[in-house]
C-alpha cells in the first residue's frame, strides 16, 4: 500500500477563477514576448509563430497532470513537493534543484529583460553605460539587470506581503497594451513579409519551441495556491489551462504582427523588438512613433518586473521547501526572525541570479531555464501515473486528467523529447545537472531522509515506515 499523500492544512479560499487566471497570465506574460521575438525571429522566420502553438501544446498536458496533483497535494513547493512524494528523494533532488535553477535562469533572463527596456527608455535622456570588469564588459541591459535583481531580492527579503490587486491590474493593464498593439499592427501588417513562412525550413519550429519555452514557465505557480482558490475541482484546472491558451493565442498573434510588419533581418539583434515595432505601428498610423515605443516599453517594464519578481519568490520557496524536507541543509527553510521570509533561501538565490546575469546571454539563458524545468515536467507526468498505479492513500484529487494515462504520458514524452531540440551545451547542461543532482543525493541526502514515497512503499511495504504528519506551512 502506498503512503497517505502529505497535504497542508486547510487554508481560506477566497481566489475565484479571475484572480487564479491572473496569477497565470501575469508570470507567463514576461521576456519571453517582451524580448525574445528578436532573437526567435531569426532563428526560425514567421514559423516561430507556430513554434510558439506548439510550446503552449506541450505545456497543456503538463497543465492537465498538475491540475490533477494540485488538488490532491495543495502544499508547499509545488511541482517539487509532487515529484518527491511520488517518486522520493533521489527524483526530488532532481526536480528541487532543476526547479530552483531553472527559476533562478529565468529571473536572470527577465531582470535583463527589464534592463533592456529600461535602458530604451533611458536612450533618450542618457548615453547608454557600459561597465568593464577586466575581460567583461558589461552591457546597459546587464547592468539594469543587475539593478533590478538586487531590488527584487531585496523587497523578497523584507517582505512577501500579497499583491493580488496590483497583479491583477498589472495584467489587465498588459492584456490591454498588446491587444491595442495587435489590431493596429494588423492594420500596417504586410503580408508579403511573412513569406517564405518557413524560411529555415519545418526543421526549425522544435528548436524555436525550445528557444520560446521559457515563456511558458509561469502556468505552475498556480499550484502553489491551490489550496486557497474556490471550487478548486473546476476554477483550479480552467486557471491553469486557461492561462496557457491565452498567452499561447496571444504570443503567435504577437510574432505574426511583428513579422508582418518589419522583416526579420531588421530586429535579428534586438531585444526591445516588440517596442521597436510599436514605434514603427504608430509613426505610420499617427505619426507619433515615441507613444507606441513608450507605451510597449512600459508594457516591458511591467511585464519583467512581475514575472522577475514572481520567479525570485517561487524559486527562493522551492529552495525553503526542500531545506524542510532535508533534501539541502535545513538551514535554508529557518524564517526571519524579523521579516518572517526564508531569508537564507532568499539570498542564495539571489546571488545565483546576479550571478547568471554576469552571463548575459538572453538565449542562453532562456534556453537553460527552459531545459531544467522541462526535466521537472516530464517527471512530474511520471509522479502522476505513480500515483495513480499505486492507489497511494489520500490520493483523492479534485480534477482528475481526462484521457488518462494518454495525457500524462504525452506530457512526459514532449516534455522529454524537447530537450533534444536544445543547443548541445544546453543538452549537456541537462546531463550533467541530473548527474551531479544524483550525486548529491547519495553523498548527503539519503542518509537524511527516509524514502517514503508512493513509489518506494508500492515496491517494499513492509520496509517503509508511513509518515502520518501533516504540514503547517
């Protein structure tokens, strides 16, 4: 018999459907459209737009199996906590370090997104700085990045105090800009330039999936308030799969506007493409080109602000989770006497943050967060089909995944197979991250912590002792 599935204690739910949507919406709505179409655009041409459908469908099934495990588990660490349940600790050092990691990889790419619409907007008043640190010469992209990162780690630090209702306008606000900026960039859209659609070749929509999956990184923190949202067994997986239809649709309408206005060679390099469009949009259609270049810089701001801050928060818990679940020093999950946040947590992930800054690669970067996190799903499709093979006790989810065991196991599958479509050095990094995760476990881990997951009860009842406890994060 499997063990009772570990849940926290029961929190109010007082988030409806909107509000869940937001906070799907808003993490996902980040660099990956604010910054990458430039880059995206040139290493596929318009089929990046279907690159971009075909990363939202990936991650739909990875939406339905945690939608199914969010209902059954709501706790502490999210995807991770589900892994480690299900397939212990060995995996869930795997999928806790890919996660933290892959979040830390993210919130460098959006902090340096944020520095680079934050150095447009500067264009205008100042030079744009430069630093040089011996051999490195730091960029004005990286340099607000580096900025914003420290701001961000900061306010974490001092506080995690809920911002519903800013977020919720935030998104709203974004939703607005980038609706007006595609109706108007429809109208001066040439459709000429989207010929050839696939100038690359149909050889380059999977590698641009995985140039663009980091975009669609933000669907799972939803998870980690499923305890407190209404009606969880239906606004819980509309949230989730809603969200990633609505930045999938938006995303490819965006690429195609942008493609259809200014060929691909001319915004190759640039990583305010979306605002450099605008420009052009409103300087034909108004003659003011500066309102449209403002009006999608702010929309950059805000869009790497939220998702920079959101990804700092959800990696800094990740990392607080398994300090409790001694998968890494129990230091980590000790709370500030002061500030009541995982301090610790929060700095180590801050100084791996300003640390892959330095890096200053978008593509790079995009890509390596892209790849840990697509471990992390394909596992997590893994810990669903453990959970429900092995009939674990208290394994009573909400929302359970149409078309089972089809969905999970194409979740794993695409989420797996992906990876094989990244640059060698990302695939080696995947490599090496799970072999050195795996060290970790046998080197400091299992002596720790005992394996009682679902998966480890299923093959040795009689040798594992059932933990009872419930968690009170």
């Amino acid at each position: 018999m499997a063990p009772p599935v570990q849940t926290e204690t029961q929190l109010e739910r007082t988030l409806g459907l909107t509000a869940a949507l937001m906070i799907g919406i808003g993490t996902m709505i980040g660099a990956g459209i604010f910054v990458l179409p430039g880059p995206a655009a040139a290493a596929a041409g318009p089929a990046i737009a279907l690159s971009f459908v075909v990363g939202g469908v990936i991650a739909l099934f990875t939406a339905l199996t945690a939608s199914e495990l969010a209902t059954a588990m709501p706790a502490a660490g999210g995807s991770y906590h589900f892994i480690n349940q299900g397939l212990g600790p060995a995996f869930g050092a795997i999928a806790g370090f890919g996660n933290w990691l892959g979040l830390a990889f993210a919130s460098a790419f959006y902090v340096i997104g944020f520095g680079s619409y934050l150095g447009l907007l500067l264009e205008a008043v100042v030079a744009p700085p430069t630093l040089t640190l011996g051999p490195v010469v730091l960029s004005e992209a990286q340099l607000g990045g580096l900025a914003a990162g420290v701001i961000f780690v900061a306010v974490n630090y001092v506080s995690t105090k809920g911002t519903g209702d800013l977020q919720n306008v935030i998104v709203i606000g974004l939703l607005g800009i980038l609706a007006v900026f595609g109706v108007l960039g429809a109208i001066e859209a040439d459709v000429s330039t989207l010929r050839p659609f696939t100038p690359e070749g149909w050889g380059a929509v999977l590698p641009g999936t995985a140039l663009v999956f980091v975009s669609y990184l933000g669907f799972v923190k939803i998870t980690t308030v499923a305890g407190e949202i209404k009606e969880p067994e239906r606004n819980l997986p509309l949230a989730i799969v809603g969200s990633v239809v609505v930045v999938t649709v938006l995303y490819a309408i965006v690429m195609v506007v942008v493609l259809g206005v200014v060929d691909r060679g001319d915004i190759a390099d640039s990583e305010t493409a979306v605002a450099d469009v605008a420009g052009l949009v409103f300087g034909e259609l108004f003659g003011v080109a500066a309102v449209g270049v403002g009006l999608l810089t702010l929309a950059g701001l805000l869009a790497t602000a939220s998702s920079a801050n959101a990804s700092i928060l959800a990696a800094s818990r990740i990392n607080y989770a398994m300090g409790r679940d001694r998968i890494v020093s129990p230091r980590l999950s000790e709370v500030n006497d002061r500030f009541k946040t995982p301090g610790r947590a929060i700095l180590l992930t801050g100084a791996f943050i300003l640390l892959f800054v330095l890096v200053g690669d978008v593509a790079i970067l995009a890509k390596s967060a892209a790849v840990l996190h697509l471990v992390v799903y394909g596992l997590l499709n893994v810990a669903l089909i453990v959970f429900r093979e092995t009939d674990a006790v208290g394994y009573e989810p909400a929302f359970e995944v149409p078309l089972y065991p089809w969905v999970p196991i194409a979740g794993a599958v695409t989420s797996f197979g992906l990876i094989a479509f990244m640059d060698p050095i990302e695939i080696v990094l995947a490599v090496g991250f799970v072999v050195v995760s795996l060290l970790w476990y046998f080197a400091y881990v299992r002596s720790r912590t005992q394996d009682d997951s679902a998966l480890a009860v299923h093959r040795a009842p009689e040798s594992v002792e059932v933990r009872l406890d419930v968690e009170d994060d």
